[in-house]
C-alpha cells in the first residue's frame, strides 16, 4: 500500500536538518522527493567530522541518514543559466518546493516564491525558515540552538534557581520539520479545494513557542510565568519523579492525587501516612511537600525500578520508568508502534531508524530508500525531465550537474 502523499512530488533544497527532516517527513508518507544540492553538497554529509563527535557509519554518519531517507539527489550548479534552467523543469512539475534557507536567498537566486509560483500557480512554496518571514529578525541566521533558546525552551527545563538548562541537540529542528510538513499538508488540502497553491512559512521559533504552549500560555493572558519546579519540593508528590535502588529513576503522575493517595501508600508500605493530618489531602501534601518527597526518597531507594514497577503495576498506581535514550530505542512499545523502524539498508544492512509518529490503516508511512549518495539520482532524473545521454554529457562537461 501506498501512503497517504503517494503521487505528490517535492522539491527539496535544504540542509542541516530542520528542512532536510521536513522533506523526510513527506517522504514517509509517501511524497517522491528529490533533494537539489549544490556543488559542495548539504554541509550536513559531514556533520559529524564538524562537531568531532559520534564516528560515522561505514563512511556515513547517522545525522545525514536520519534526515535525507526516501529521498534522491541531483546536483545542479543554480548559478548557471543552464542549472537553473533544470531546477525550472523540475519546479514545473512539482507540488512542493520545499527550502530552508534565509529568507532572501532564494529571492537572490532568482527562485523566490513570485518566480516559482508564476511559472507553476498550483505550488506549494514551503518555507522551514528560522524567524518567520516577518519582523525585525526575519533576515537573521538560526540554527537549532537559537531556537530553542529564544523560544523559552531552555527556561522551561530545569530546576527552578538554576542556569538555562542544556538541551540535547535536534529538538527544535525536529518540532521545526513537523511543524513544516504538517503546514505543507495542509495546504496540499487547501490546493484541493481552490485549486490554487501559496506560500506556507514555518519557523524554529513558532515551531518551539507550539509546542511550548500551554506553558506559554500563563505569561501570554496572565502576565505570570509558569514556575519551574524543583524536584525535591514537588507541589504535587505524586506527580514527580524518584530514583531507585539500581539508581535508575521511576516517574509516577496522579492528577487525581486523592485518589491515588490511597493506592501509594499500600505500594510503599507507609498506610500509617494515609490519613496522617499532614499529607491526607491535596492541600495538606502541597503544603508539606518537601517532608513528603523526602519520605518517598527514602522509600523509592529501598528497592529497584523493576520492583517498583510491579508493585505499583499491582496497586494500579500510575505511573511509567524514566528512560535513558538507548533504552527508548529498544522500548517494546516504541517498537510495536513503529516509533522505531527496522529497515533493510543497502548499505549498513538491517539498520533500526527513528521510524513515524503517526499511524494510517489504509495508506502507511514507510521507509523506501536509504539517504542517497551525493549526486546518485542526478542522470536518473534527468532522463526523466527529457534530456538525452549527450544532452546530460554536455550538462557535465559544463559543470552544471555532478
């Protein structure tokens, strides 16, 4: 079966990972994407070797993989007449074209959203910027960091008193790539009704500032910032996180506290507390939860996680293990839900992937192809826009394909 964006064909140039990773998104719902590359390539092929971290794959690095799979590249010189002159052939047959780049610089190149959509009205120009197209630092350079440093990301994590909280890279482009074939989605719809295709503009910052919302949403309408917690002083005990025995780390979440209360003293074995008139309702936990927390502290480090886990399975407390990253990859429910996929690589064999957040029971997400070899499709697909073996030899002597 097909998946849902079968047939839909997009034009890619991005790079790093924020557009990159919106085009793969497409791609695994079924879009033919082909990523357009300059002649020195997406600097993300050699990401790794820029930061010195993480050594790659058999000549590959699991960055550029990530983000470039169900995709094909062709390399093309925009800066010729002949180059661009391919790039027209290619947008003329396009649904989308999809790019990260600043705001102006596809206006330079002469492929800004008035060119392209003169030449083929029904695109849908996608736009994975960093700022947004409007405002006083919509021309401004954004990468992952300043995302979500901007958006409130690092001042919503941590503990309250402490510096702004280091976050792992990749968050902000990934919310950035979602936010951006979502948007493409959407109007994909709208074009089914009138016929007519737009510009579409997502952003790092309004990406990050979403998926912040609800934590926004107290200083937007109440002039009042959310608080960061302190863990040791949780308002709520039972909603907060311990560590066990095997220092491993157990989170329980009741929102229903008084409800639960009950159910976690049996678990812990401390029903003396249950009706104790400092901890017998929510307001009174609240109000001594520190005595509280410390108490649970004590508790939790008597045992492991996985002892814990049955305990608290069997008293129907709720509850869930904090996970490290590699043990999420291996998470039999991530598994079974195709959050991570296996994937038959041509050339690191059987590989497991970041797989889909979604789920359709007629047309499925999948992964077809591996990230493609600089320039691996470039003839492929010009044959396919018409140009004849001599025409793409003379294409190279020229310098304008690889």
């Amino acid at each position: 079966m097909s998946g849902p964006l079968a047939g839909v064909n997009v034009v890619e140039i991005s790079l790093f990972q924020q557009g990159p990773v919106a085009g793969m998104r497409l791609g695994d719902l079924g879009a033919e994407v082909i990523k357009v590359e300059p002649m020195g390539g997406d600097p993300g092929r050699g990401f790794m070797k820029i930061i010195g971290a993480m050594a790659g794959l058999e000549g590959r690095n699991y960055y550029f993989e990530h983000g470039n799979r169900n995709k094909r590249s062709i390399v093309l010189d925009l800066k010729s007449e002949r180059g661009k002159e391919v790039f027209f052939k290619l947008i003329d047959g396009a649904d989308v074209f999809l790019n990260n780049m600043s705001i102006n610089a596809p206006i330079r190149m002469g492929i800004g959203p008035d060119v392209l959509l003169e030449r083929n009205p029904r695109l849908i120009y996608a736009h994975a910027s960093g700022w947004g197209r409007k405002g006083p630092d919509a021309q401004e350079y954004s990468f992952d960091y300043t995302g979500i440093a901007r958006s409130g990301l690092m001042m919503a994590c941590g503990e309250r008193g402490s510096p702004p909280t280091q976050i792992l890279p990749g968050i902000g482009d990934e919310l950035g790539a979602l936010m951006c074939a979502w948007a493409v989605t959407a109007a994909l719809y709208a074009r089914e009704k009138t016929g007519r295709g737009q510009v579409v503009d997502t952003s790092l910052m309004g990406s990050v500032i979403a998926a912040l919302g609800f934590v926004l949403a107290a200083p937007a309408i109440m002039g009042q910032e959310f608080p960061r917690e302190v863990r040791a002083e949780a308002g709520n005990p039972l909603y907060n996180h311990y560590r066990c025995k095997d220092d491993k780390w157990i989170a329980i979440a009741h929102l229903d506290p008084d409800r639960y209360w009950p159910r976690l003293c049996n678990a812990l074995e401390i029903q003396e507390l249950e009706h104790d008139s400092r901890f017998n309702s929510i307001e009174a936990r609240g109000k001594n939860a520190k005595e509280l927390v410390a108490i649970l502290d004590k508790k939790f480090a008597t045992k492991t996680r996985n002892e814990w886990s049955e305990i608290l399975k069997e008293q129907g407390c709720i509850f869930t293990l904090v996970q490290s990253l590699e043990e999420v990859t291996n998470d039999p429910q991530a598994l079974a839900n195709d959050y991570f996929r296996f994937f038959d690589h041509p050339t690191l064999g059987r590989t497991k992937m970041v797989g889909f957040p979604w789920h359709f029971s007629e047309t499925p997400a999948s992964i077809r192809r591996g990230a493609p070899e600089f320039g691996e499709h470039t003839e492929e697909i010009l044959r396919e826009l018409g140009y004849t073996r001599e025409g793409i030899e003379d294409l190279r002597r020229e310098g304008v394909v690889r």
